[in-house]
C-alpha cells in the first residue's frame, strides 16, 4: 500500500534541493512564471532538463501549450524572488528587470543561471505532468545557489568536511 501524503512529504523534506523559477509567456504575451523544486537534469547528450507542473496550477495551459521556457537558478539572497513566484495571483513580473529570450520566455536578472529550453516532450506522472526541455543556451554566474530543505530557504556552510 502506498503511503500517506503527508508521511510521504515529510520524507521528502529531508532531499535537499536548489530553487529555480520557470517562465513563459502565455498566449496573449503576458509573462508568466512559477517556483519550481523539481527541477532536475535529465541529460549531457543532448543536454536536457526537467521540471514538474502541478495539475492545479494556474500557469498549467500556458507551460504546456508553450514552445519553449526559460529555467532560473536562484542565487543566495533571492528568498523573497521565490516566494512571489511561488505566490499565485500576484503580477509576478511588476518591478522586475527581465529581457525576452528564446521562445519569448522571460528571463529574469541577476540569478546563478539561466537555462532556455525548447520544450522537447512532457509525460503523466501522477498529479503533475513532467516537462522536458532541450537546453539550447545557458548563462551561467558566480555564487553561491539558494537551497531549501525542510521547509525552510538554506545557505551553503563553509568547509565542513
């Protein structure tokens, strides 16, 4: 028997992850994105990336009709960036410096990395659907990344091997 939900995400709270943010833009233009910790690589050949999309999110028909999306890696220090796009409702974008990229995603200033992808295939996989992307362009900075764990934002800790 499966276990319950809630054992299960508790369990999970103990795998560590780095934060990243998806965008696209839907239809009309407008930028849409969302917080994602289930973001992970896929391949190096062909380089390919993946994330999983809640079936109820509301940005759930614009990720999946989209072409392409653009995958932000949060640097330390960006807590609060995470937080709104891991808000709904709000206009995510409002006072953020961000460019259009490939596929018109919008990509957002000032992260540890930024990934565009073409969407190359998505599958069920329970109550969320897996997006893959070929990775077409990176940009990469210094830094140290944004982890959570446990349900709380973490920093890197110096040394302590």
């Amino acid at each position: 028997m499966p276990i319950a939900p809630a054992e299960f995400k508790t369990a999970l709270s103990r795998w560590g992850s780095s934060v990243a943010i998806v965008t696209v833009r839907d239809p009309t233009g407008a930028p849409l994105g969302l917080t994602a910790t289930s973001f992970a690589s896929l391949s190096l050949d062909p380089p390919l990336v993946l994330f999983c999309l809640g079936h109820d999110s509301t940005h759930r028909e614009a990720i999946e009709s989209a072409a392409g999306f653009a995958v932000h890696i949060l640097r330390q220090g960006q807590d609060a960036l995470s937080t709104l796009f891991a808000s709904r409702g709000a206009d995510k974008f409002a006072g953020l410096t961000w460019r259009a990229g490939h596929h018109g995603a919008p990509l957002i200033d000032g992260c540890l990395a930024v990934l565009q992808c073409r969407t190359h295939s998505r599958f069920p996989g329970g109550d969320h659907t897996i997006v893959v992307g070929a990775v077409e362009e990176a940009e990469v900075h210094e830094g140290d990344p944004l982890l959570y764990y446990r349900g709380a934002y973490r920093r890197l800790a110096e040394g302590t091997g």
